[in-house]
C-alpha cells in the first residue's frame, strides 16, 4: 500500500508525533507509576505514530480503536504491569495527549493570527 504525498514530509510528521507522543507517554507513566526511565517511553512513541500512516484510508474510529488497544499492550509489555494498570496508564496517555494537542493547537492558532 502506497503512502499518500512525498517521503520529506511524511519522514517529519512521523518523527515529530513520535515525538509528542513518546513524551506524553512518559508523562503518563511518571504520573501513575512515579520514578521510570525515559527510556522506556522510547517504544511507547514511535510505536503508536506508525499506525495513522498505516492504516489512513480505514475508517477513523477503527484506527482509534486500535491505537488504544496497542497503547495499551505496549505499556503492558514494556513497562511489565498488569493489565489493568497499563489500561490505566493508557487512559492518563490519552487524556495527557488530547490536552496537549488542543493546548499547542491553540497556540499555533494564536500564533497563525498575529499581526505581522
């Protein structure tokens, strides 16, 4: 399955939400778990960016689905808890990670309408 556009710019917006989200899962497991390494959240990000760039032409709310459910297991599996503390984790991840996004979608707006 092709990607839709040009390598350049898909390479930068899968790094940067790489990025985003592997903080915002740190984020999500200092608050839960306290003290973990950063280095734990380093699969967390990059394994959840990959899936809008793999499944973009299914139907949105499919793709969320199983992001969460792959938050979830990763969580699981990297940071070895139990179900029901990664589903915890997970329910932090999104929360923390929807806050983020309208709070810096709100400033690039901002930003965007400034005068000149």
């Amino acid at each position: 399955m092709p990607l839709l556009g040009e390598l350049t710019p898909i390479v930068g917006t899968y790094l940067l939400l790489a990025g985003f989200l592997t903080l915002t899962g740190h984020i999500a497991a200092r608050n839960v778990l306290g003290d973990v390494p950063f280095t734990r959240a380093l699969v967390v990000g990059p394994a959840l960016a990959i899936l809008p760039f793999l499944l973009q032409r299914y139907f949105p709310p499919l793709v969320v689905f199983i992001a969460v459910a792959l938050d979830a297991t990763v969580f699981h599996l990297v940071y070895r808890l139990k179900w029901r503390t990664a589903g915890f984790v997970t329910f932090i991840h999104v929360t923390v990670t929807v806050l983020a996004s309208i709070v810096i979608g709100g400033i690039l707006y901002l930003a965007s309408t400034a005068p000149t």
